[in-house]
C-alpha cells in the first residue's frame, strides 16, 4: 500500500481539489496533516474518509514526519495541498516497479508546475550533481518508508529546503531509484514556500551542500 500524506494549512480549497485528485483505492492510504485552524478544513477532517491530524506543528519538515509517523503503508508519497495528481495510474504503476525491481528505493517522474501569471511549465528531473539543484522532483517521488528508518526524518531545523536536504542524505547513501520517464504524473502549485521564499531556499539549499 502507499500512503498520499498531504500537509495543509489555511487553503481549506486547494485541499479539496488535492484531496479529489487522490484515487480511491484498497492499495491506497490517504493521509491529512493539517497545522492550520480553518474551521472548514476541520469539519471536513471529521468525517473524512483517511487518517487526520489537526494540531499545531513547527513547520512544513515537522508536519511531514507527522505524516510518516501516521502512515501504515509500505511506500509514502507527499502530495501537499494545492497539488494534484493528474496521472491516476502512477501510485499502481510505480508499486508495479517496485514489485519488479527490488533494489529500486523509490520511483520519481515528471511534473507540471502552475503559475496563474504563466502558462504551465514541464518539468522533468535534473538527474544531475547535487550542486546544481534537485536531482528528482519531491512531489513525484514515491519511497519505500523503511527509508526513513535508514537515513532519518526530515531535518525540522529547515525551514523551506527540508526536502533537498533529505534527497542529499539519500544520494550519499547510494539508494537507486526508478525515473518513468512519460507524461507529468503531479501538477504543482506554484504559490508553495519554496517559491515564494526561492532567495532564503538557495541559502538553506548551500549550507545543507556545505
């Protein structure tokens, strides 16, 4: 099974439309972190369908282990609010690669990023020197969660590059992962942290390379 944890705070409408992205599968576990105190978003939480947390975290890294923590599935995939998975098939495809490929330890793909000021962007993986950026796209990765045991929870001393930082620690550990080089499997909201704050990302991106 994988479990989708989604981490949402305050846009009670893009968790909707992340959430409804979401197949409704026996092989699929959905999983809601919510920091924020819209009542919306509560009174949906209650009689939600997945597993729920409402209550205050310390940030994006520390609602993502949340989600970890939470989850009984054997993979996880991090689908944040705001984003929607456009490719319904990719979480059977990717257990399908993964049943196949042992030695694989996650499998990545391709994504859309949305800009309302401009068209939507493709974007495929650097799959190149950590230096110059992400080697795969976060939102499209799919890991087996007995990485986590291996190489730790994201780091909740960072504020925006959390997810560079872990990808760093799984490069140097040498874990293999499986590209499905075909269509974007995830469109990604453009209005994230990460690319409102892309100046204080690169600092955290640099000393995390240090």
């Amino acid at each position: 099974m994988i479990s989708i944890v989604t981490i949402t705070y305050n846009n009670f409408d893009e968790l909707i439309e992340t959430l409804n992205s979401i197949p409704k599968s026996p092989l699929i576990e959905s999983i809601v972190v919510n920091g924020g105190q819209c009542e919306k978003t509560k009174e949906l939480l209650k009689t939600y369908s997945g597993k729920s947390i409402t209550e205050k975290d310390e940030g994006i890294a520390d609602a993502f282990n949340k989600g970890v923590k939470l989850s009984s599935g054997k993979y996880i995939m991090f689908l944040n609010s705001g984003d929607v998975l456009i490719e319904k098939s990719y979480p059977e495809k990717a257990l399908k690669i993964f049943n196949e490929n042992r030695s694989i330890s996650f499998v990545h793909s391709n994504l859309l990023l949305v800009d309302n000021s401009n068209p939507e962007l493709f974007m495929r993986p650097a799959l190149s020197n950590l230096g110059r950026g992400m080697p795969y796209l976060h939102p499209t990765m799919i890991v087996r969660k007995d990485l986590f045991n291996k190489i730790g929870l994201f780091d909740a001393k960072l504020k925006i590059a959390m997810d560079f930082d872990w990808i760093v620690k799984l490069v140097k550990n040498n874990f293999l992962g499986y590209y499905l080089n075909n269509s974007a499997v995830v469109k990604m909201d453009a209005s994230g942290k990460s690319i409102k704050e892309e100046n204080e990302a690169i600092k955290e991106c640099f000393l995390i390379l240090k």
